[in-house]
C-alpha cells in the first residue's frame, strides 16, 4: 500500500490560526464587519414588521366578517371563543378594532 500524505500544519503568520504550508487558509475569506451584522439585523425586522402588518390585516378582515355575517353566531360556541380570543390579541397588539356590540 502507499504512504499516506501527512499534512504539514504551522501557526500562520498571518492570521494566528493553523494553515498548510502552501498560505494562508483565510487570506481570501470576507470580513464581517459589525455594520454588516447591524444591516443583516435591520433587514431581518423590516421583513418581520411587514410579515406582522400583513397578519393583522388579515386578523382585522376576518373578525370584520364574524362581525358583519348574518348568520346566526351563537349556535357555535368553540368559533364565537375563537374570534373573541382573535380580539382579544390584536387589542394587545395594538391593533384595536372597533368594538361592535352583541345582541
């Protein structure tokens, strides 16, 4: 069988870390620099503030139709404690729809 080819491992002068003998492993590696990891961040929650504009306008549309259906409401009582706890958060999130009264 062949010998097997050891590989020659030194501190590197130029990073500090342990390349090959051929150079510098991270030579050509980007720098993260904290203003990139502030840009990443500041993307991130525009994406997140617009995934929950977008739900509470769904939210709002849908209680806008339980509060607007002629349809008798009270025969189901798990949905009328689904809409009302659907209420009840967007009022948290403040998000606060008009209060309609119940008959």
């Amino acid at each position: 069988m062949g010998k097997a080819m050891k590989r020659e491992v030194r501190q590197c002068s130029s990073c500090g870390g342990f390349c090959k003998k051929s150079g510098c492993e991270r030579e050509n590696v980007p720098i993260i620099t904290s203003s990139d990891v502030i840009a990443g961040l500041q993307m991130a929650l525009s994406q997140a503030e617009a995934m929950i504009e977008r739900q509470q306008h769904v939210m709002q549309r849908a209680m806008d139709a339980w509060d607007s259906t002629t349809h008798q409401k009270n025969g189901d009582g798990r949905l009328w404690q689904c809409m009302e706890e659907l209420r009840a958060e967007s009022h948290n999130a403040g998000d606060k729809p008009p209060q309609v009264g119940f008959d």
